[in-house]
C-alpha cells in the first residue's frame, strides 16, 4: 500500500515539476514579445508626428487622399501630370474621416488608422484563436492561448515595420478578420451574415486583392448554412457592384482603368531570395509551430466526421461543432494566404504583402500551444498529450528567435535630424519657381505643392510600354522642373530602381549639380530656367510651407 502511494506521490511530484517547467517557459516566450511590444510602442511614439515620409508609399497615398476629396482622383494618365491610383479609396476615407472629426494631420491621421488597425487585428486574432479551440477546453487555456496568439501576430517584422505607415495593408486586414468573426456569429445568428459581407466587402475597397477572408467564409458557410451564405453573397455581390458603378461613374470610368489597368507590376523572381525566403527563414519557427497547429486543427475536423461522409452528414457534423467550422474556415483562410504569397514576385510587392499571412500563421501557433498551457494549469480536457519536439519548439526554439529578431527602429535623435534635413528640403521646393520631383512625396505636400508625377509607377508603365518616358525625358531635358529630390545617391538603388534608363540619363545629364541634404540628394541645374513652350504650365502655390500642415 506504502509503496503505490509512493509512486502516486511520485508522480504528482513529476507533474507538477513540469507544470512549473511549462508555466516558467510560457512566461519567458511571453515577457520576450511584450519586451518587443514595449519597443514598438516607443517606436510609434517616436515617428507617429514625424512630418515627412516613413515609408516612399506614404507621400502618395496621402496625395491619392487629397485628390480624392477634391474629387480629382483617378484621372487619365498624362506624360506630366502621371499619378496612379493603386487602390479603391476605403482607407484614404477612413483617414480623412479621422484627420477632420479629430482636427489633426491628414499624414498623422493616416498612421493612426494602420496602428488602431493592427493592434485590432491583434485582438481578433486572439478571439479567432479561441473560438476554434474545442468547447471542452477550460476557458483559461483558451485565454492563455488567444493572448499568446494575438502578440505573436504583433512580433512578426513586417508587422512592427508597417505598423505605423500611411498605408493600406493593416485595414484591409483588419476588416478581413471582422468579416470572418461576424462569418461565424453567423452560424448561429444568421442576421450577422450581412455585417460579414458588409466587413468583407470593405476590406476589398481598400485593397482589392482582399479575397481570402470571404472565400474562406462562404466556402464553409455554403457547406454549413447554404442559405445564409447565399444570401451574404448577394448582398456583398449587388452592393459591391452598385459601389463600382457609383465609382465609375464619378471617375469617368477612371476607377477601373487605375486600380487595374494601371496597377501592374512585372515579374520579378528575386523577391523571393530578396523578400520572401529571409522572411520566412527569420520566422521559421513561429512558421513551423503553425503548421503543427494547423495539423491539430485539420485532426480535430476529421475526428467530428463520419467514417463515410456524405454532404448532408458533413453539413450536420460542422453545424454541430462550432469549434470544427472555426478551424475548417481558418485553416482554408491560411492556404489561399499561402498561395497568395507568389504575389511577392512582382515588382513593388515588399514584406506588406505577408502581413494578413501572418494573421493566420499566429491563430495556429496559439492553438499550438493549448497542449502545453493545458498541462502547465492542470487542464488537460479536450486536447493532446505533449510531444517533447513540440515543446522544445515552443518554449526553446522559439523564444530564442525572438530575442535575435533583427528590428532597427529609428531613435528619437534619428528623426530629429530626418525633420531638420526635411525642413530645409521643404524651404528649397518651396522657393522654386518650377515643378519638382521628389522621392519624398510628403515633402511636396508640406511645401503647398501637390506630387504631380511619382517616379516608381511611371517606371513599371514605362517598362510595360504603357507610359512615354520617353516625352518625360524630353521635359527633364528641356529643364522644365526646378529640382529633383533623389533618396540615397543618384546612379544607385534605389534611384536605378524608381528611375528607368531614359529618365535617369536625362536627370543626371540635365541637373548636374548634387547637394547632400540628409539621406536625400538635391539635384539641380546649372542652366538658369527659362520660359520653355516645352514645359507644362506651372503656377506657383501662394501657401508657404509655415502654412502647410497637412489639413483639409
């Protein structure tokens, strides 16, 4: 008798050391990523009022807004003006909504919309994260794991890097994620299906290759609720094309013509050993611990189905089984993000196209985890026994990634001197009596110029033979603007990227004369300008640039 409660005591002993063992590793991989969080906080405070551009896409995204509420937007593309419209116009509302209701900067406005955006995107994956675990799991693990969930989406780079940009990435995620929570209220209550389709519908008029998130949820709601779903698709189907025919009739068909017939890229496979393949390298583990997951969630679905499964049997088993339709819609969510990562193969993709991905990669790593927060509380109803590969994943592996993530943000210092060499640029554009050209397109703008030609689009339509860059040359050549604003040197990336042959060789023939101001080289000519029947006409802005600060 001594001698079984000898080895009962043992083995509760045992237990509960590895209880201990589990809890301390879960709370070291959790104090690393909130040690992340409190950089990235200190990195949003630090840039969040900077007045120049973070990022090359936030000047003409902010110019794409101000033209949209002048009601200019999407026009034909001329040689001089040439602005594109990459995207429908959701986003760019959405942060003059803010600028006007909160009475700040449109630019800074911008960066609050992204930043509330991510940090949403963060909650709901965490919510995602816990309606799919199985009902009979305890509430705390659930906890547990949507938190861990939610804050390995925020340590992702990508995430950090683009968190506070003015650009559209984070809020089409974001709505995403919305319409897939309101996709699953609708299992029960069906009268949600329209907030769903109204999220989704949404998400893809602020970035139009949205589509994962509704595929994703009408694929198991058509399974699960056929009527419901068909009734969120027509919904999103006939107000989706009343939005287009309303856009298109304001733009004079110019709507489609930017957002598609504009917006092309071209192929370019070294994104993948230059963005793609050290993303995922840097994130390998977080990536591994997923698919574990993922393995887990696709289990948990087979095990609810009968061994012959027809479709009224399968319809009635995900019906009953909330957690199973959760699961199957995120896991048909994350493969179409899988194979929409090729997207990063074209010219002008950048580590933003992973970002949605990534919402999806840190739903399954907190499921991942219910085995070990399970057993760490004394929880173990509902979920697997503990695989040593797996917990040595988790709690080793990858906290010890996290610590090396290489993040640089920029020091308080850092843009101090950035606004110091902006200020003097914004001084420069302003007193010139000529059109100018400017990498930083938020330098214009706070200079009372509007960014009349963005110098990476052109170069794709050009390259494409669907912009003359050629008559574009002829203008740089007949000094027909006053300066060019080249980030980095000229002759080097990026300028040979933004700037195809023809318009380089014309810029450094025709302006001569650099000047180093910050990171930017100011170009300029050594021919006094002269009136030019070539040129465009040009009338000077009567704002000056104390009197520009960004507000409609």
């Amino acid at each position: 008798m001594r001698e079984g409660e000898q080895i009962v005591r043992q083995t509760r002993v045992a237990r509960d050391g590895i209880a201990i063992l589990l809890l301390a590793g879960l709370g070291i991989l959790m104090a690393i990523m909130l040690w992340h969080m409190g950089a990235l906080l200190a990195y949003l405070k630090t840039v969040l009022f900077y007045p120049y551009s973070l990022d090359y896409g936030e000047g003409i995204v902010w110019q794409q807004m101000r033209d949209m509420l002048r009601g200019s937007a999407y026009g034909p593309l001329q040689v001089y003006p040439a602005i594109v419209y990459h995207y429908p116009p959701i986003y760019h509302m959405a942060s003059a909504a803010l600028a006007t209701l909160a009475g700040i900067d449109q630019l800074v406005a911008g960066r609050m919309v992204s930043i509330l955006s991510c940090f949403a995107t963060a909650y709901m994956v965490g919510l995602l994260t816990a309606r799919a675990m199985p009902a009979e799991i305890d509430e705390l693990v659930r906890a547990l794991c949507g938190t861990m969930a939610g804050l390995f989406f925020l340590n992702c780079y990508p995430v950090l890097i683009w968190t506070p940009l003015m650009r559209v990435d984070i809020l089409s995620g974001a709505l995403g994620l919305a319409g897939i929570l309101f996709a699953l209220r609708a299992l029960d209550r069906p009268a949600w299906i329209y907030g769903s389709a109204a999220m989704f519908l949404l998400s893809v008029y602020t970035k139009q290759i949205s589509i994962a998130a509704p595929m994703a949820a009408f694929s198991v709601l058509l399974l699960v609720r056929p009527g419901t779903a068909i009734r969120g698709i027509a919904f999103s189907v006939i107000s989706g094309l009343l939005a287009l025919v309303w856009l298109s009739r304001v733009t004079d068909g110019g709507f489609l013509t930017h957002i598609l017939a504009y917006n092309i890229n071209r192929f370019l496979p070294s994104a993948l050993g230059n963005i793609l393949l050290p993303q995922l390298l840097l994130h390998a583990f977080l990536i591994v611990l997923s698919v574990l997951g993922a393995v887990a969630s696709w289990r948990g679905v087979r095990g609810i189905l009968p061994d012959k499964c027809s479709l009224p049997l399968l319809r009635q088993a995900l019906a009953q089984n909330r957690a199973a339709a959760a699961a199957l819609m995120l896991l048909i969510f994350l493969g179409l993000k899988t194979i929409m990562l090729l997207g990063i193969l074209k010219s002008g993709a950048n580590i933003n196209y992973m970002i949605e991905w990534f919402s999806a990669v840190a739903v399954f790593a907190g499921l991942a985890l219910a085995p070990m927060a399970a057993q760490a509380m004394g929880l173990m109803s509902g979920v697997e026994k503990l695989s040593p590969v797996h917990t040595t994943l988790a709690l080793i592996a990858l906290p010890l990634q996290l610590l090396v993530l290489p993040v640089d943000f920029p020091t308080a210092q850092g843009i101090t001197q950035a606004t110091e060499a902006g200020d003097l640029l914004v001084k420069r554009i302003a007193s010139s009596g000529q059109p100018v050209i400017s990498d930083d397109m938020a330098l214009l703008i706070r200079a009372g110029r509007n960014v009349e030609w963005e110098s990476a689009i052109t170069a794709e339509l050009g390259q494409l033979g669907r912009y003359d860059q050629v008559a574009f040359a002829s203008l740089v050549r007949a000094h027909c603007f006053g300066l060019f604003v080249i980030e980095g040197k000229a002759g080097q990336l990026p300028f040979l990227a933004r700037y195809n042959p023809p318009v380089a060789s014309a810029i450094l023939s025709a302006y001569p004369r650099e000047e180093k101001i910050g990171r930017f080289s100011l170009r300029s000519s050594t021919v006094a300008p002269a009136s030019n029947s070539k040129c465009p006409p040009f009338k000077k802005p009567l704002a000056s640039s104390s009197e520009i600060s960004g507000r409609m």
